[in-house]
C-alpha cells in the first residue's frame, strides 16, 4: 500500500466551473485542475509537454485546455488535439499526450487518485450526512504550514484546547475525562467519557442542558479525521476533515461541519461558520510553529497516556510509508484518563 494509492481532495465542486482551471498539489504532484468536455473533472500533470510551461496558467474552452506558453490545446484524458503553430498541418500521435490523473467526484467534492494501478482497492471518503434533509453542512478550507499527520492529531487531541482555544472552546477545569482508544483496520477511535459543559461560550448552542457528552473521535486511513458529538435528539454536530498532503510541510484541509439542530439548522450556519474558523486559525498558528521547530530541532516527541491516539494514528501512517496494509496491524485497545 502507498500514499499514492488513496484519494484526496483538490476542490470543491462548486469551484470548478466550466471555464475554470485551479492549479493543485497532491503529494508534491503539481495539477491543473478542469472540467472536461463530458462535464466530468479533468487532472493532468500540470506541464506542457512542448515546452514545459504551466497549463494551470492556460484556458479553458469546450472541455479543452490550452497552454499559456504556446498554446497547445489538451483535452481531459491529456492528448493534445491542436497545436497553433502547425495550423491544419497537426496531427495528433500518442506522443503527444500529457499525464493524466484519475478523478471522480463525490459530496460535492473532486478528488484525485495519482496511481494508475492502485495496490489497493480505496474508496473516497464519504462525508457523513451530506445533503440529507434534517442536516445542514458548513464547509471550510485552509492551508497550514504543517505535515498530514501533525494536522490529522491536532484534530482529535483535546488536551491542547484548553491552551490553544482558552474560553472560545474549553477552558481548563482539570476535569477528569475517560477514554477508550481502540486501533483496528486502519482507523482509530477514542470514545470518552465524563464530559459535560466545558465547550467554551458555544455550549448556549451545542449543550445548554450540561448533559453527558457522547463523544467519539477518529482516524481514518491516511488522512481523514472526524469528531462526533451527541448531545440529545436533534443535537448532534459532526466534524470532519480530510488533510490533503500538497507537499512534506504544507497541507490543504477540507473540513466539513455537519449538524443536526432542528429549527437552528435555518439559522446557525453564520455562528457555526465563524466559531470553528476562529478556533482552525488557533490552530494554524500552533502547527506552523510545530513545524519550525521540527525543521530545526527533528520529530522527537515524549508521549505520555493521553498521547495514545496519537501513537495509534502514527503507526498507521508509518505503515503505509513503509509500503505497508495498515489493516494487518494487531488491534489494540488502551483505556486512558486525562485531565482538562
């Protein structure tokens, strides 16, 4: 299994118009991002094959696109069918065929696959709930100076919140919380227990009632992360992101904010979208710090019991770095407590 085998995220579809070309990266790949003449998104390697400019700079017209340097026309699957300079002289030969990357898409999202021949069979992700009635879903992008796996742990650890997030998430109370966490088939999941109101000024909205919190955070193989509180009927809020690795130190994240809210579904957006942006560029800041001092000092951390999710997520990503199946590790199962 490689990194290369899975599907990741290179825009919203609402992006990609039909006269739109979005120039992406995916595992240090460059990509120039359309649509079609089917309609259907389009990937190719985002290089001329005469002179090596950059199609992502080019046009699109008719489901064609056309580089910016020369001109030379491509259509989805990558052949050129025009070349300017050799007007009705050109003819099209299988040399003259950029790379092409397989895409699909789904949940309103595009995805690309960079292997031709997986070794592995992998589905796109399929995001909870999207465009279901009774759900409303808040969609949010962001760039951060950080790896995959950094991000996809910053996601489901609670104990930073209390320092990143002080007052607009949690605040410290040193409250004991307990948590199974179980890896198996290449996922993660912790389940907690003993949380009750300490979700900062958004309780008024997510749990007035200061209820018991059914809490479960996971991992998804290799990049997909999802936090799921329930706090009654009609109270559930769900998020999910997929890190997409553009290259070693910078990753895109797609994240989704579903939620269930009854007759708040018609006015919450707004609040939802403004909370959780506030608390992502938190995060932002914290990763790309990380990063700095992992690029100066190396990838040595001290984990303690709480870390577990963490050890648990690493070794997912490990495996598959190593050209490993994650699913063929033992599961495990550790029970933990942590105070925030």
């Amino acid at each position: 299994m490689k990194f290369t085998d899975f599907w990741y995220v290179v825009a919203e579809s609402r992006e990609l118009t039909a006269d739109v070309v979005l120039p992406r990266k995916v595992l240090g790949e460059w990509l120039a991002v359309f649509r079609g003449a089917d309609g259907k998104p389009a990937a190719l390697q985002d290089r001329c094959k005469h002179r090596n400019g950059r199609l992502s700079g080019g046009t699109v017209v008719n489901g064609c696109l056309a580089c910016p340097y020369h001109g030379w026309v491509y259509d989805g699957a990558g052949q050129v069918v025009a070349v300017p300079a050799e007007g009705a002289a050109f003819k099209s030969t299988a040399g003259r065929r950029g790379r092409r990357f397989v895409t699909c898409e789904q949940d309103g999202l595009v995805y690309v696959r960079l292997a031709d021949e997986p070794t592995a069979a992998v589905e796109p992700f399929k995001m909870p709930h999207f465009g279901e009635a009774g759900w409303k879903t808040v969609r949010l992008q962001n760039k951060i100076a950080n790896d995959v796996t950094n991000c996809a742990e910053n996601f489901i650890d609670i104990p930073h919140t209390v320092f990143v997030h002080p007052g607009i998430f949690r605040k410290p109370r040193a409250q004991k919380i307990t948590a199974s966490v179980r890896r198996a088939a290449g996922e993660v999941h912790a389940r907690y227990g003993g949380e009750t109101d300490n979700l900062g000024w958004f309780k008024w909205f997510l749990n007035p009632s200061g209820k018991e919190i059914e809490h479960v955070d996971s991992f998804y193989m290799p990049n997909v992360t999802q936090v799921t509180y329930k706090f009654g009927p009609r109270r559930v809020f769900i998020i999910t992101s997929q890190s997409v690795p553009a290259a070693d130190d910078e990753t895109v994240v797609y994240t989704d904010l579903t939620f269930d809210y009854g007759i708040w579904n018609l006015f919450a957006p707004p609040i939802v979208r403004w909370q959780s942006q506030k608390v992502i560029d938190q995060d932002v800041v914290a990763l790309a710090s990380q990063q700095e001092v992992i690029k100066k000092y190396g990838r040595d951390f001290s984990n303690t019991s709480a870390d577990v999710i963490h050890v648990f997520v690493e070794s997912i990503r490990d495996a598959i770095a190593s050209g490993e199946d994650p699913r063929t590790l033992p599961e495990r199962e550790v029970e933990v407590e942590l105070l925030v």
